[in-house]
C-alpha cells in the first residue's frame, strides 16, 4: 500500500486511543461491538476536535497568526478546545458563538471563558445569515488592531482539519488488526463532517473493506454526503500529491436528530443514562448520544449487516452538564 503523505501537524492529542469491546449487557443480538475512546484525546483537549486542530494550528503558525477565530454554539466543543490550544500556546481566540447569551455560563461556554477567550454571542438568525461575514468582520477588526488573526471555520472541517480523522483511520487500521477485525462498520457522529470525511477518506485507504456511517444530528443525510465529498475534494485538490482520493465506503442516517441540533428528547436521554450505568461510558445529548442511539436502534432492527460494529465515542463531555435538568434520573 503506498503511504498518504500528510500536511504538517502538530501533536497535541494523547494518542493512540484506547480501542476496546464493549459488551452492553441489554443488546441481545450477536454482533460484536467496539468503542474507540476518542473521547480520552486529552482532558480540557478531549474529544475529535483535537485531532483536526492538530493539523489546523500546524497551519496557522505556519502563516504567522496570532489569534485564532472560529464559530459555533454556545456549548460548541470545537470552540473549548480551539480556545484551550490558543492559551496553551499563547495565542488569542476569539469565538462568534450562536444563540442567546445565558445568565450564568456554563459547560463548555464557561471553559472556553476560562481560557481567555473573547466572545461574541449572537442570536441564532443572525449568526445563521450572516457568520461568514461576521468572521470576515471581526477578522478585519483585529487586522487593524495589529494581529495576525487565522480563521478556522465550524468545528475545523475543511481540507486541513479533515487529515486529523485521516489520521484516526490509520490508528483503526492498526486496532483492527492486532483485535482481528476484517470487515467493520465504524460508526460516528456527524455535526460538520469533518470526521465523517476524515474517516472515509482514511479507512478507503488503510482499511478497504471497512464501511462508516455517519449519524447525523444537524442537517440532512444528502446535505452530508455532499459535504463529504466537496471537503474531500478540496484535500485532493489542495494537497495534490496526498495520494487521497475520493471513497465510496460510506453512508450517512439522518434518522435520529429528534427535534432539531442539540434538542433531546426522552429515549435519547434514556439510552445515554443505560449506557452510563452498564458501561462507565458517558455520551453526550448532542453529538455522541445521538449517534449511539442510533447505531443501537439499526442494530436492534436488524439494519447492519457488518459482524464488527465499531462506535467511534468523539467526546463532548462537558455538553452534559448544561442540560442536567433533562437528564434528571430517578433513581429508585
Ligand atoms: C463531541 C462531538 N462529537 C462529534 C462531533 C461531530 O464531528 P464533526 O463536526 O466532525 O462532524 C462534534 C462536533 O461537531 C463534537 O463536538
């Protein structure tokens, strides 16, 4: 197999990650389920976002920037952990954050302000319409100011972010082997599809025989697989000697969002709280319960086919606790 050649990166996430059965003692059915603990990258860097910064921030010092901006909700993961790397390596951050400013912060929003990140909150229909010329705008602003801002759109999904989950497929490819697993199915969530393109283009390449399904817990199944591709083709196109090319090994379900974008509803809180209490792992209502929910739900109907079905878990801790009022248990 001839090798990827990478883009720089730095290296910022704790890794490998553990890769390990997970027997969840209410699943009856006789498929063999794994976990990849993307969630164990780092404590205040954990989760996928690291992996996609690793190659972002390589980027951006490369151009001489001083300041990172970039977007996203108000609990966005992406945005805690582009602010936690910036302190880290004393660089500023600023975060145009989408919806209506909370009277206490919380979560992520409050270690992202932990960090020395600068915020600018906007409300929903306003950020929507306008974030690409808000980011340009505050981009100018700090232009004038005399900095050396470099913009990373939402979550780090672009030409470069996407290397990192590049990267990831070739750490499965290892787990695969050394667990004998030869045809899996690796399932994850898909917020901006950077992971999703990241693991399709990889696994197309280290492991051919494996499949990815994307759970998608924001916009459509075809809105995805377009993404997918447009991101993957701006890598080939950018990195044209890369050796990546486009894959064919994955799909996506839009069948499990419930109300909206980090709206829950009472059987995904559910499943989280079950999986908590069987397994020690903890998911996230926005991101990783989700998809976890869903992977379950298709398995229970009997929907993959694949014998190895591997959750990729990509962290989102700290999206918990700012809905701890819906997931209240009722212990007995
Ligand atoms: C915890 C977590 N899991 C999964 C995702 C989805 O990843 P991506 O944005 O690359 O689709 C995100 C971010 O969107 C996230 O924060």
């Amino acid at each position: 197999m001839n090798q990827l050649k990478f883009p720089p990166r730095l290296c910022l996430a704790q890794l490998p990650t553990p890769f390990k059965p997970l027997p969840i003692p209410t699943y009856s059915g006789d498929r063999r389920l794994w976990i990849k603990r993307d969630d164990l990258t780092g404590s205040l860097l954990s989760g996928n976002k690291v992996r996609k910064l690793e190659f972002t921030l390589a980027e951006a010092l490369s151009q001489g920037a001083d300041t990172l901006i970039t977007c996203g909700g108000l609990q966005s993961n992406h945005c805690r952990a582009t602010a936690v790397l910036a302190a880290e390596h004393g660089l500023g951050c600023e975060l145009i954050l989408r919806g209506d400013p909370p009277a206490v912060s919380d979560g992520n929003m409050l270690l992202a302000q932990l960090a020395g990140a600068k915020l600018h909150i906007y409300g929903a229909r306003e950020y929507q319409h306008k974030l690409s010329s808000l980011l340009v705008d505050h981009s100018e602003q700090l232009v004038r100011e005399g900095r050396r801002p470099y913009i990373i759109p939402t979550g780090a999904s672009d030409e470069v972010g996407l290397w990192g989950y590049v990267k990831a497929a070739q750490e499965l490819a290892n787990d695969f082997q050394s667990e004998g697993l030869e045809s899996p199915l690796v399932v994850c969530a898909a917020g901006s599809g950077g992971t999703l393109a990241g693991l399709a283009a990889g696994l197309a390449h280290y492991c051919p025989q494996a499949r990815v399904l994307g759970v998608a817990v924001c916009d459509s199944a075809a809105y995805f697989r377009a993404r997918v591709k447009e991101d993957i083709a701006g890598a080939m196109k950018r990195y044209s000697d890369s050796g990546l090319s486009v894959p064919d090994n994955y799909w996506v379900n839009d069948q499990y969002i419930g109300p909206g974008y980090a709206l829950g509803y009472r059987s995904l809180y559910d499943c989280i709280a079950r999986i908590a209490a069987n397994t020690g792992v903890i998911l996230d209502p926005v991101y990783t319960g989700k998809a976890f929910y869903g992977m379950l739900d298709l398995l229970e109907k009997s929907q993959l086919r694949q014998s190895d079905i591997v959750f990729v878990h990509t962290g989102g801790i700290f999206g918990v606790f700012p809905e701890r009022e819906a997931m209240q248990i009722n212990n007995p």
